[in-house]
C-alpha cells in the first residue's frame, strides 16, 4: 500500500517510515502538520495515512476532518502519544489508534487489515452487485433435528459467527446456518449492520449503544436481555445508523 505519514517530529516519521518499510509498504510521501498533509494527500492520494494528534497549525483530529471529505478518502491510522483522543479519533472514524512507542506488531496488525480491505474491495463490489441482482431472501433455511426450520428475515435479531457455524437469533429461539457473515452481510447488507468480525445485527431491532467500561460499548436490541460486544472498528458506522434511526 502506499502511505503517507504526518509528524511534527523528525525521529517519529524516520521510524515509522523504516517499519512501514519493513513491512513491504512504500511511504510515498511526509509531511510535518496538517495543512500540508491534505494537500500532499490530494497529490499523491495514498492507500493510508498515519497520522499524528498533537501537531502546530492543525491538529491530527482537524485534519481528519478534512481528510474524510476528500473522495477518494484514505484510511487514517492516529499515531499520538496520547490516549485521551481515543474517543474523538474513532468518531472521525479511523481504522487505527496506536500509542507511541508504536509497537511494530501492532502496527503490522492494522495495516495488514487495511491491506485485505483494499484487496477485497473491488471483489465485494462484484459480489454485492450480483447479490443486488438476485431476488433477496425472505426466509433463513436451517437444518434441525425437526427437519428444516424456515426463519423470516424480519424475525431475525441478529447473526453471530462461531467458527464454523452461524447462530442466527430469531423471535423463537436460535438455529445454526453453514453460511458466512460476509455473504449474509453482502445480501442483507440493508437490514443489518456489522458491530463486530463476528456479528450482523438487525437495524429494526436496534435499541441503542451501551458502555460497559472505557472504550468498550455493547448493542442493546429490542426484545432481548443478552448484550452484543461492538468493536472499536464498526463503533463509528454503528453510532450513525442509530442516530438516523
């Protein structure tokens, strides 16, 4: 991928532009403050930028801001010293938020999930347009011990990833489905949202967001007592579509 790096400080760019390196990236450009990174962005329109919070002129979370208008918008990885933006960085939805010393696997964690999004991206697209093309599902088929047990969509609380198997959670109790969540999310991409790798939950049932201790929330769902974690990737895109509920 290429990467842009934005930091005031000159030893911070110089290693993390030898680990990206190390990691078989290519840092195309750096740029010390705000300002100049979205207009070295706009030039050279990188894959990813790791970016830095505390910074003169404009800070990392303004120039986020601005980095999201831009079409297309790079994915933003905040690198700071500091733990106190952690809320602020994922409300301008960045896929990363590491601390210095940053950690070489950590970041080799982040960006190899970036690189499989990218790779994936134009391979979804296709999917999703031929699933869009298809008549959509009303009803989920599972195999039970009673024979084959039809589940209205519209019945479904949510879809949770174990292994192998998906448990799909209905107004009856729950199933096991030989599916995936990719291709469950591709289909009913409309109906349900991704809180986590391993869980779709139903829009229509989506109640509200829940914080259990700093920095990690969990779904709360109409009719139901048991609680979803959400991950701190999908909190953004999750907060969104319970506001326009």
């Amino acid at each position: 991928m290429d990467i842009l790096i934005c930091d005031d400080e000159p030893l911070a760019v110089e290693r993390l532009s030898r680990l990206v390196t190390q990691m078989g990236h290519q840092v195309i450009a750096t740029a010390a403050y705000g300002q100049q990174a979205i207009e070295m962005v706009q030039f050279y329109q990188p894959d990813v930028v790791l970016l830095d919070i505390q910074m003169p002129e404009m800070d990392g979370l303004t120039c986020a801001q601005y980095l999201r208008q831009l079409e297309p918008s790079p994915a933003i990885v905040f690198c700071t010293a500091y733990d106190q933006h952690a809320l602020d960085a994922f409300k301008s939805h960045a896929e990363g938020y590491l601390l210095k010393p940053i950690m070489q696997q950590e970041l080799q964690q982040v960006l190899d999930q970036l690189t499989k999004l990218t790779q994936a991206q134009m391979s979804n697209l296709k999917q999703k347009e031929d699933m869009d093309n298809q008549t959509q599902r009303h009803q989920i088929a599972a195999k039970t011990y009673r024979g084959v047990e039809l589940v209205p969509v519209e019945n479904i609380y949510y879809f949770l990833a174990d292994q192998k198997y998906v448990t799909v959670r209905h107004k009856n109790g729950s199933v096991l489905i030989d599916e995936t969540l990719k291709d469950l999310e591709l289909e009913f991409g409309e109906r349900f949202i991704r809180i986590h790798r391993n869980a779709l939950v139903s829009v229509d049932y989506l109640e509200g967001l829940e914080v259990i201790n700093s920095g990690q929330y969990q779904v709360r769902c109409r009719e139901l007592d048991e609680r979803l974690s959400v991950s701190r990737r999908h909190l953004p895109n999750l907060r969104e579509r319970i506001q326009k509920l």
